[in-house]
C-alpha cells in the first residue's frame, strides 16, 4: 500500500510538471506572438514617421515655391499694369493724332 500510495504521488507530481510544462509551453507561444506583433507594429510605426517626415520636407518645399511663384504673380501683375498704361497712354495719343 505504501508503494501504490508512492507511485500515485509520484504520478501526481508527474502530472502538475506536465501541466506547468504546457502552461510554460503556452505562455512562451503567447509571448513569441506578442514579440511578433509588436516588431510589425514597431516596423509599421518607423515606416509611417519617415512618410510624416518626408511629407513634411515636402510640404516646405512646397510652401517656398507658393511664396515664389506669388512674388512672380505679384511682378508680373506689376509689369503687365506699368505696360498697360504705357499702351493705354500710347493708344490714346495714336487716336488722337488721328483724329487730327
């Protein structure tokens, strides 16, 4: 009886390692999942910085070529007003000597 009472022990003790065995089994699975998951998010994360990052440089470059192309609007609207009169005042003078 002692021996049944040993063996039934030892089968027991058996057991809770296998369990334990499986819960480490387990948890070392969910761990290398969590571990997975977040390299693709770190990965995804670092990929979308770089795009703000260059998104941004873009948008600068962007900025400087409005403000030059309206300084080019602004001189080109100042020429074309200063030739204007001079055509306008030309015009006027040509009509008035035919007139004449």
């Amino acid at each position: 009886m002692l021996n049944s009472n040993l063996i039934l022990i030892l089968c027991l003790l058996g057991l809770t390692s296998l369990a334990r065995a499986g819960d480490l089994s387990a948890l070392q699975t969910a761990v290398h999942i969590a571990q997975d998951d977040m390299k693709k998010a770190k990965e995804e994360r670092d990929a979308d910085v770089q795009r703000v990052s260059a998104a941004k440089k873009e948008l600068e470059r962007q900025k400087i070529q409005l403000e030059t192309a309206r300084k080019n609007a602004f001189l080109s609207e100042s020429r074309y007003l200063e030739s204007k009169k001079k055509y306008d005042k030309a015009q006027a003078a040509l009509d008035k000597a035919w007139k004449q």
